[in-house]
C-alpha cells in the first residue's frame, strides 16, 4: 500500500438521499488506505432557479442534439463545487469520484506516483467509457501508463487535477452547453494538459442504478435537421481533439535538455 502525498485530497460527490453508496465507497477508499470528504451532490430535480439559469439549453441542444435531462445538470454543478472546494482547500492536488466508483488495486499507487510527476500533467482521467485511443507517453510500473488520448472518451466517474486546471475549469466551464463529461476533457479549450491512466484504474458500477443521470429517453432527440448543429459541432471538436492529441504527444515525448 502507497500512502497518498498530504497535498491531494480526495473528494467524493454523494446525494444526500444515497448513503448506502457513500458508505460503500467509502469502505472501498479505507481498504487502501484512503480518506475522504464528502461533497453533498445537487440534485437536478430540486435545483433553485439560481442553479437553472446556469444552464444554456439553447446551446445544449445546439451542441448535443438534444434536450438536457436535470439530474446532467445536477451532475455538472456538483463537480463544480467540488472544484471550488478544492480551489478553497489551498492543496495542489485533488482526486474527484462519483460515488459509485469501483477502485482498482492499483488505485493508491496511481495516485501517488500522478502527486510526485505533477508537471506531466494538468487534470488526469482515472476512468472512461471507450478506450480514447491512447497513447501512452509515461511508464508508471508494469501495468500502468500515462497516456495522451487521441478519441471521445466519455465519463467522469473519478479523475485528478491540479490547481491550474481547477482554475480554468472555474473560469470557463459554466454556463453548461454540455454534459460534464463531454465537456471537461476539451484540453485544448482550457489551455490544460489532459491524460489518461490506460488500462483505468477505476471502474464504472454498472450494477448500480444510477442517481445523478436518468436513463436516456428516446424522445431527447431533436427531430431530423435540427439535429444538423450538433453534428457539425461533433466534428468540429474530433478534429480539435486529434490536432490537440499529435501536439501533447509530440511535446511530451520531446526530449528534455
């Protein structure tokens, strides 16, 4: 077991209506070693009108192609105010799960070897749906790697940032256009380095129902040509992603003098 550096802390978003899954999470974080606070999750089903109007559904549904779904809302502000938070706590680091986060053994590791190569990275990925093409630009042991992803890979489940990525994140990501976790990895709109820990070292729990997002209904698509922005929209941000991807690549791999 790997103690975890003092400057990071670990933050976990939780409903206030949800303890069974904080209290599972939380046993999982003390099997290796790890402590925690707790962030009180927003539920989008009961946001005020303050939390509404950060909300661009215009832009949502430009950008999505779809109409918006308040438990997304209530997910983007509550990593939001995690954010916050750990810009408040004067730490360097912090490590942001959902709830319902499966932990990998290698879990406190990762951890600890991302606190002590900070200048390798700006905000990391700990978990994702689809692989994101990755392409590994550090060896942390034989297993893991950190790695540049050059595709989508969606999911906030659980990731790392730092100070500077917190405090671009604060600056830009609201009014929210996106879901969170379309949105939060677009590097090259926040001036940030993004990676990956491949293979993820932390796993979604697809057993347990989820609480922030309902599951999606078909009738959240925009009809036929309004659904047009929104492609466009998808293809403008791949090829950003792929120029932003070859230039981390290629920066992080250059030689170092």
């Amino acid at each position: 077991m790997v103690a975890l550096a003092q400057t990071t802390t670990i933050y976990v978003i939780n409903l206030e209506r949800s303890p069974q899954r904080l209290n599972e999470i939380a046993q999982r974080l003390a099997t290796q070693g790890l402590s925690f606070e707790r962030i009180t999750a927003i539920d989008g089903k009961l946001a005020t009108p303050e939390q509404q109007a950060q909300l661009d559904e215009q832009g949502y549904q430009r950008k999505h192609g779809k109409t918006s779904l308040p438990g997304e809302l209530g997910c983007y502000l509550s990593h939001v105010e995690a954010i916050r938070a750990f810009l408040a706590s004067g730490q360097q680091h912090a490590v942001i799960l959902e709830d319902d986060a499966i932990l990998e053994d290698g879990f406190s590791m990762v951890l600890h070897y991302l606190s002590q190569h900070s200048d390798q990275w700006d905000m990391v990925k700990l978990s994702g749906v689809h692989s994101g093409s990755p392409a590994a630009v550090a060896t942390i042991d034989s297993r893991y790697r950190l790695s540049v992803m050059f595709s989508k890979c969606t999911c906030s489940s659980a990731y790392m940032l730092n100070r500077k990525a917190a405090q671009a994140y604060c600056l830009g990501l609201l009014p929210m256009s996106l879901p969170y976790d379309h949105e939060f990895d677009r590097g090259w709109a926040y001036g940030i380095k993004v990676r990956a820990i491949t293979p993820f070292v932390v796993a979604h729990n697809e057993q347990t129902p989820t609480t922030i997002v309902a599951i999606t209904p078909a009738t959240r698509k925009l009809p036929g040509l309004q659904r047009l922005p929104a492609y466009g929209y998808r293809i403008k941000t791949e090829m950003c992603r792929l120029i932003y991807a070859v230039r981390q690549y290629l920066t992080a791999m250059r030689p170092h003098v």
